[in-house]
C-alpha cells in the first residue's frame, strides 16, 4: 500500500456565473493556473458543466421534467405538505430524487438537466487541463444525492476522467493480519463529499481541488463513473419497501387467481 501524506482542500476562487457555451477548461484554466501540480484532481460541480453543455429545458411543471428523465421508478411518496418526493432510476443509471432534475438558479420556465455524459464531460475537462497546464490532474463531475437509509444529503461523483473511482483492497490484509475479501471503498464518492465542504451550495465556488492523492491519477481511458452504478441484477433494493410489498401482493393475488380457475377448470 502507498504512504500517504495529508489531505488538502480548497476551491477555487474567481469563477463567474457559467453561461450556455462556456468553455470550462480556459475558465477553470485561468484561475487555477499555478495553483495544480501533477496529481491533484479536480472536483467540478455538475450544475456548471450542465450550463456550459446547455442543458437547460424550457417546462414550467418540473414534473413533468422529471417524468420525461425517469427510466423507472423506485419509490413514490406524498407527504402532509402535499408534495411528492419520487425516487426514480434516470437516463444515466443513477438513482436518486427528482431523476437529477435541478431548478435552483436557473432562469424562470426552465430546468436544468444533468450532462449528458459525465464520464466524458469529465475527460473533456481533465484532457484539456493537462494540455493546457502542463500538469497531470484528474477531474471528478459531481452531484448531490440522498443515500438510502440516512437522512441529508452528501455529494457524489457522477463523472471522473482520469480518476480510479474505487481503491481495490481486496486480496490485501487488515492491521491484523486479516484478508480483505469485499473492501473496496469508493474513493470518488469520498474525495467529491470531502470536495462539498469547501466548496459549500450557495458560495459561487463550484471547482474545488483535491491534493494528495496522486495515486489515483491514472490514464483519461480509466473507467468513469458509469462503473460505480450497481447493475440492476445485482440490485437488492430495486424498489421503496411499500411499492416491493404492493407488487408482492400483487404477485400473490394473481397466482392465487390463477390456482382456483385451474382447480375449478379441473372439477368441471
């Protein structure tokens, strides 16, 4: 295993407001020029890199967004206020609230919708950087999303380009001597939480920079993202515990159906 030396985080200063368009390597470029060594890796925002790509909607019902981004749904529930929370599988394979589906800061009549392809949005950005800047940087595109069974929200990564997004401990010893059978944590979730703190949700600085972990700077060609999602054959909590019920019972009531018409088809 690699020595390591401490963590250090910090955003960067002097962004401004992001347009349709924008080209986020000369920004990020110019107000990070000097500060990167080879090594540190970028934590982006994902709400800045869905404004330079344009994925602005124009819809007036943000559910109906929602319903137009949502693949399948995995829980539904309305609470005392009225308002409804859906947790919905999105076009990307995530599950999280409201298929990613933002609303906050963008103009009236509009959404905003997540990248496209934020494994590919986040190599664009790191590519460009390492031309640019001469130095070896990763990027990860970031998002916030909930986390089943705990309340609040933490940030996580929804692209990386250059990036390991897991450190493979398996095959490895604890402390104690011990084998790693199933240890493999998720770094890239970790560094984008870690990246939240200093970046903050309403202080206009949505490009923090992580130094020192240089280990997990590798190859643009790295697997993104993408490679964090669960597939849903190995998923154990495809649906919300009412909705797996609902369709248990429904499940139940057909079969039941279906052995009495077979019984009373053979006693006729």
């Amino acid at each position: 295993m690699p020595s390591r030396t401490a963590l250090t985080v910090w955003p960067l200063e002097g962004i401004p407001e992001i347009e349709a368009g924008a080209d986020l390597v000369d920004i990020i470029a110019a107000v990070a020029d000097g500060e990167l060594a080879d090594g540190d890796i970028l934590v982006v925002t994902s709400k800045i890199v869905s404004k330079a790509e344009d994925r602005f909607v124009i819809a007036d019902d943000r559910e109906d967004a929602i319903t137009a981004e949502t693949v399948r749904i995995v829980a539904s529930r309305t609470g005392p206020n009225g308002f409804t929370t859906r947790i919905v599988e999105n076009r990307l394979g995530m599950v999280s609230a409201a298929a990613g589906v933002d609303t906050s800061n963008t103009p009236d009549g509009t959404v905003l919708l997540l990248p496209i392809d934020p494994d590919a949005s986040a190599r664009t950005i790191a590519a460009g950087l390492r031309e640019r800047l001469g130095v070896k940087v990763g990027v990860i595109v970031s998002d916030t999303l909930g986390r089943a069974w705990r309340e609040g929200q933490t940030d996580h990564a929804i692209g990386a380009g250059g990036v390991h997004v897991f450190e493979d401990l398996r095959g490895g010893t604890d402390a104690e001597g011990r084998p790693l059978v199933v240890t493999m944590p998720c770094v890239a979730d970790e560094l984008a939480a870690a990246a939240d703190l200093v970046k903050g949700k309403a202080s206009r600085r949505p490009v923090a920079v992580v130094r020192g972990r240089a280990d997990l700077v590798g190859d643009l060609d790295l697997p993104g993202a993408r490679s964090i999602v669960r597939p849903l054959e190995r998923d154990m909590f495809r649906l919300g515990a009412d909705e797996a019920y609902a369709e248990g019972l429904a499940a139940g009531l057909a079969q039941g159906r279906a052995a009495g018409d077979e019984a009373f088809s053979s006693s006729s």
